[in-house]
C-alpha cells in the first residue's frame, strides 16, 4: 500500500478496515486486531491497518515511534501467539506532522487464525471471538490448492485415525483457552478444523496424524526420527545403540531428548574458582535440543519416505533433515538469528503453544552460544535443495 492510501484509512473514521490504538500499552489488544484483520469476515479482500499512536478521532497522540518499539510490533508475527502466522508489514507513515507506526495485515488464505487459541473477528467497528457459525465460514474460505502442506486434508483418513481422546484431554486445553472451552458450543470437528488438525469435513489434515494420529507412519511414511550411536566417527563402525521414533510428534521430541540425555557424556575437572570442580558434558543438551526440535519443525513431510537423522559418531553428533530451505530462507542466510520461513506453519504454531519453541528464528543462534559457552566449535552446517545437514562437534 502507498504511505498516502494507509493516511486516508486511518483518518477516515467510517472505514472498518482501520484500527487506532493511542500507544502501545497492550500488545494483546494489538495481537487481537492483527488477527481480525487477517481473518476478514467481512471479506473485503484487501489489508486492514492498526496504528498506534493516533486517537479515536484520527489525530496523532505524539508517541515516540523509534525502532524498540516497531521491533515489538514485528515480533508478534513469530512469537507463537498468532497462528497461522499472519502476513504483515510493519512501518512508520506521517500524520499531521507526526510518526505514527502502523501494521499493515493481509486476508489470510488460510483463515481462522487465532490469538491464544481465540478467533478473532471484525465487523464494522466491532472486534470480537467469532461465533461457531463464524469460525465455519472462515474455515470454508481456505484455499485448498494454496495451503502448506501440513494443513491440507490427508485423501482417506477420518476421525478414526485420530486419537480423539488425546485431543480432548491433553492437546485442546493446551491450545485454546480455558474460558472459551468452558463457554464451548464447537463439536469435536469444528475444534479440529479450528485448530487446522483437520478440515470442514472431518478428514484429518497431515498435522492432525502427526499431533494425534493413531499411526503417523501409515499416512506420513517419513514421520519418524532414526537415531543412531557409533561407535566410530564414519558410518561403518560399530552400532551401539539404535532408536527408531515413530509415536505423535510431541512424543518423538520427548522421547529424542530423553535418548540424547542418555548419551551425554560429563566430565569432571577442577578449571573452576578456587579449584572446584567442574562438570563439563562432551556436547551441551541444549544445541542438540534446539537443532533436533528444528529439524522436527522444518522438515518436509510431503512426497517422501526420509526420516529425521540423529547420528551420534565417536567426535560428533550429525542431524540431518529431509527438504532443503524454504521460503526467505537460502543457502546464504541459514541460521541467521531472526531469518526464518515455515514450510509447516500448522506443526510450528502448535509446537509452540505446547511449550517446545520459545521463540522462532532463533534455534541456531542458541545451539552456537550454548555449543561457545561449553568449548565446543561452533555448529557446521551443510545446506542442500533436498536435505539440510547440522553437525555440531563433541570435545576432544
């Protein structure tokens, strides 16, 4: 949008295609209003604009807009609040003399999209937790030709495959919030096409098997992790220990990371103050933990049978996952802090919600201070159009 269109929104007070925020005091309220915007119940098909730093009647308030603040603006895109991850730009205009900064959100192609679990809808100037009936219609506007992979209807499965039980116990009240669940009127279908774990329809889409599924494998034959100790530093040396992953995707994390803990190796010298000793493991938990639960994110599930690799050598540990970078992310970029795409958005925004990313863009950037704080060399990576290829050195 030109910056003279975006003025003419916000100071006209008939659109409802503008909401004005006098400053930044509540982010969630922002939160709110990007996610209405994106959804676009109204269907206007065109962006909706949040500015902060104008009042009620159009005027600027005076806020200081310099960078911190439209950095915590940008950060709501990938903070695992909002998901799907909403389309949004974020800029600073002039009005009346004045910086005003303003997000500027795109329709999604792939609506509802929820705040906390909530969605969240705009009608004239009304912003609002959609209806049963709304989140229907929302849910029948998604473009199924241009959905990510993993929230696209899976041709076969039913309800049946899924772990219903699982779903209404353990993952449901971690996703949405308590007192929308409690004011819940949604059958179990319209919650797990609300949440992209299956469509309008009740056919499980490919996040739902991998989140819920009964057996992941027989509609995803890729989804599993293969971990492998050598005792060696090539491929030929002795097996020592072997794992092959294949429960729901929160299952395969835990029990990885419990694998990983298992094959640390802690030594103990007296580098510290005074001559104290001091634990030191071979490799630091965490770079393995943020490279593993990466490659269990980004991976491509689609049209092939590769797993996730974790090979432990005598000298390193390997992790290798299938499909290459994808979207912003390039070969020359890889790993930088704040660069990232999500081929798998619905497996990214639940991990989330379910504790297992912190913050997005920063996994790689983590597992390099962590592997710097404990002496280790930095991580190496390898980076392909089919696979990416972490390999992270153990001390000598």
């Amino acid at each position: 949008m030109e910056e003279s269109e975006i003025v003419g929104m916000i100071t006209d007070l008939e659109s409802d295609r503008v909401e004005r925020k006098a400053s930044l005091s509540d982010l969630d309220r922002v939160s709110e209003a990007i996610c209405a915007f994106a959804n676009d119940l109204p269907g206007h098909r065109g962006p909706g604009v949040v500015a902060i730093g104008v009042d009620d009647h159009g005027r600027p308030t005076g806020l200081d807009v310099d960078d911190a603040l439209l950095r915590r603006l940008a950060d709501l895109r990938d903070n695992g609040k909002i998901y799907p991850f909403p389309s949004m730009t974020v800029l600073t205009v002039a009005l009346g003399g004045a910086a005003v900064a303003v997000v500027v959100v795109e329709p999604s192609d792939s609506p509802p999209v929820k705040f906390r679990g909530r969605t969240w809808t705009r009608v004239g100037p009304r912003r609002a937790v959609a209806t049963p009936e709304e989140e229907v219609r929302l849910a029948e506007r998604r473009r199924q030709a241009n959905l990510p992979f993993d929230a696209r209807p899976v041709t076969g499965a039913s309800l049946d495959d899924l772990n219903l039980e699982r779903f209404a116990n353990e993952l449901l009240p971690q996703l949405v919030a308590a007192d929308v669940l409690a004011d819940n009127e949604r059958t179990t279908g319209q919650q797990l096409a609300g949440l992209r774990l299956a469509d309008v329809s009740g056919t499980p889409t490919a996040a739902g098997l991998l989140f819920l599924g009964r057996e992941p494998l027989a509609w995803l034959p890729g989804a599993f992790v293969q971990f492998l100790r050598l005792d060696g530093d090539d491929l030929g040396a002795p097996i020592l220990s072997e794992h092959r992953l294949t429960s729901p995707l929160p299952d395969v994390i835990r029990e990885l990371e419990e694998t990983v803990r298992a094959h640390l190796d802690v030594a103990v010298d007296l580098s510290g103050p005074d001559g104290r000793e001091v634990s030191r493991p071979d490799i630091p938990f965490e770079a393995v933990q943020q490279v593993v639960r990466n490659a269990v994110m980004h991976r491509s599930y689609e049209a092939t049978n590769a797993p996730v690799r974790v090979t432990w050598f005598s000298d390193r540990v390997e992790v290798s996952s299938p499909g290459g970078p994808y979207g912003q992310v390039d070969a020359t970029n890889f790993g930088q802090p704040g660069v990232t795409d999500y081929r798998n958005p619905t497996v990214a925004a639940v991990l989330a919600q379910l504790g297992f990313v912190q913050r997005f863009g920063v996994g790689l950037a983590l597992a390099r201070a962590r592997m710097a704080d404990n002496g280790n060399p930095p991580p190496e990576l390898e980076v392909t159009p089919t696979f990416v290829n972490v390999v992270l050195r153990l001390l000598r």
